[in-house]
C-alpha cells in the first residue's frame, strides 16, 4: 500500500506538506502543490476515506449533477471532476437531471437525503432566486451559464469570447456568409444566448451585415439536428461559406450534414464547433473549435467545493475558464 510518506518522498516533500495538499489547507504554493498532486496521481495513493469520514463525520463524496450524461461534452467533463476529486480523497456520486428545473432540484436534494459533502451542480432550468436553491445549506459549486449573482461558486464557459473568437477566425479565412447553428431558446441567459452575442460581436466588429437568415435554430443539440441544420443551409441558397455551430456535437451533425448534399469542409464551407470534445480530433477532416481547458475547470470546481464544506461562510467567487483555439482541418 502506498503511504503519504511514500508520496512525500516522491514529491520531494515533508508528509505534513502532503497532508496539507490532500486536505486542501492553505500555505501551499501552486508549483508545490502541483508536485504533489502528480506525484499522489504517479504513485496511486489514495486517502483512507472511511477512517477520514468516521473522524470528520462526512462521507468523502462529492454529487456531480448534469444534464445529460451520454453528451460527449458532460461525459468528459465527469471523468475529470473525478480524477480531480480522487486526488483529494473524495468519491463522486454522478446524477443526470434532464436540463429540466425538477431534475436540478431533485439532485440538490438528493445530495442532501444521501448526506454527501457538496455537490457539483450544471444548472440550466432553475433561477437562481429558487427556494428550493437557497434553503440547500450545504456547499453548491455552480457550472454552466447562468448568472447566479455572487451567490454561489461559479465555473464558468467562455461562452461570449470563445465564439468571437471562432467567428473571427472563419472571417480571417476569407468568410463572408457565416451562419451559426445552435439552440432555440432565445430567452434568459443561458448557452444559446451566450454564444450568438459572441457571433453577432464579431460580425459587428467586423463590419458584415447580420442576416437574420443566416441564423439555423435547433430544437435539440444533437447531432441529427446539426445534420438537419446542414441540409437546410445547402438547400437555402444563401451561399454559406462558414458556419459556427454551437457545440461540437451539433458540428458534427453538421460536417455529416454537408457531405450528404455533396459540400466539401473545408473547401465550400470552413465549420468551427465549441467544447473541444475528444471526437473532434479524430473526424474526416478534425473539426477546428474553441477548446476551453476543462481540465482546469474540473479541479476548480472540485477545489472550490471542497474549500465550502471546510469554510461554509466565504465569500462566492466567480471563475471563468481559459481557452484556446485550435485549428484544424475543417477551417484551413
């Protein structure tokens, strides 16, 4: 069995600078705590979390709530929210609510019945005035979205800079006519909203003109609705020559879409998605999109509800990940 002085060894380190990392104490700095984290992830340690709960009198697990588990995006971003948590000695309890307000406040109460330490929670569908949000007492991170007005712990998308940041790169290709595919909820504040002010900043930026028609809604993003998408711009004759679509999975309905009406990407229409989603790498051609570190937003999420169940009364902060662009065959 590997032990924490094990770890320290390998870290270079004293055990009590491990114990502090593990239990997320202050007075550890970045590079430091790296060391140890990759070192605690090269050995296989792992915190003895029964002894931990019977000391502390917590679970060791962490609810991670999302709206659709089998969506590319979501299932990545589980996998890392519970390579982050097991490197802090906690399990994670994954739950799917459906983008729907009774599944997030289902999960919020089940996180409570089932007396996990804090919960993760992707939030679509409940206003963050909801009283079933503010009397949880008991530490939320919020992902997603929405604006919880400094309420809660936020990690957020760059949804707005992201995707000027694709529309710019399809007009420095030589794009005039770009369309954007994405959802049809146009009210509030939410991904869809979001990411079109982005679209609609560039284009303003840029001086070309915003055409109504070149906006294709979905009713849901999935692929086969990005592939719809696809065949409805092809047969529009409005002479698309770029299009950002919302996410990864609708680019990919959409990349399929075209190659049924027989339009080369990127040679008759340059297409750019959103997520950076592992499937991206690997299409004919690999699908240039806007990569947000997800990496970066799962420790954070897990770091932040990990300081709210030692520190309950901090103040919330609000947290934006960093992203980059990368370019690939569908825009070159």
């Amino acid at each position: 069995m590997v032990t924490m002085e094990d770890v320290a060894r390998l870290a270079g380190v004293s055990k009590m600078t491990v114990s502090n990392v593990v239990n997320d104490r202050h007075g550890v700095s970045d590079p430091v705590r790296r060391r140890v984290l990759d070192a605690i992830q090269q050995s296989g340690y792992r915190v003895n979390v029964s002894a931990r709960s019977l000391k502390s009198g917590r679970t060791g697990v962490i609810g991670l709530a999302v709206p659709e588990i089998d969506r590319p995006y979501f299932g990545h971003l589980a996998s890392l929210v519970i390579e982050a948590a097991e490197q802090r000695g906690f399990h994670v309890a994954i739950e799917q609510t459906g983008a729907a307000e009774a599944g997030e406040a289902g999960a919020i109460a089940h996180s409570r019945t089932l007396h996990f330490d804090g919960l993760i929670l992707s939030s679509v569908a409940l206003d963050r005035l909801d009283k079933r949000l503010t009397a949880a007492g008991h530490p939320i991170v919020m992902l997603g979205e929405q604006d919880f007005g400094g309420r809660f712990d936020h990690v957020a998308m760059p949804n707005e800079e992201g995707t000027k940041a694709a529309a710019a790169h399809l007009v420095d290709q030589g794009c005039r006519r770009v369309a954007m595919v994405t959802g049809n909820d146009f009210d509030g504040v939410n991904v869809v909203t979001r990411r079109y002010q982005g679209y609609l900043a560039t284009l303003a930026e840029r001086g070309l003109k915003v055409d109504p028609p070149l906006l294709f809604p979905l009713d849901e993003m999935s692929m086969e609705a990005g592939r719809d998408a696809a065949h409805r711009i092809a047969d529009s004759g409005l002479e698309v020559d770029g299009v950002v679509a919302v996410t990864d999975t609708v680019a990919l309905g959409v990349l399929r879409g075209l190659a049924d009406r027989g339009l080369r990407v990127p040679d008759d229409v340059r297409l750019v998605g959103f997520d950076d989603v592992p499937a991206s790498r690997f299409s004919v051609p690999s699908l240039s999109t806007v990569a947000p570190d997800h990496r970066w937003m799962a420790e954070k999420a897990v770091e932040l509800v990990v300081q709210r169940i030692r520190t309950p009364l901090r103040p919330a902060g609000e947290y934006v990940a960093p992203f980059e662009l990368m370019i690939r065959e569908s825009t070159r």
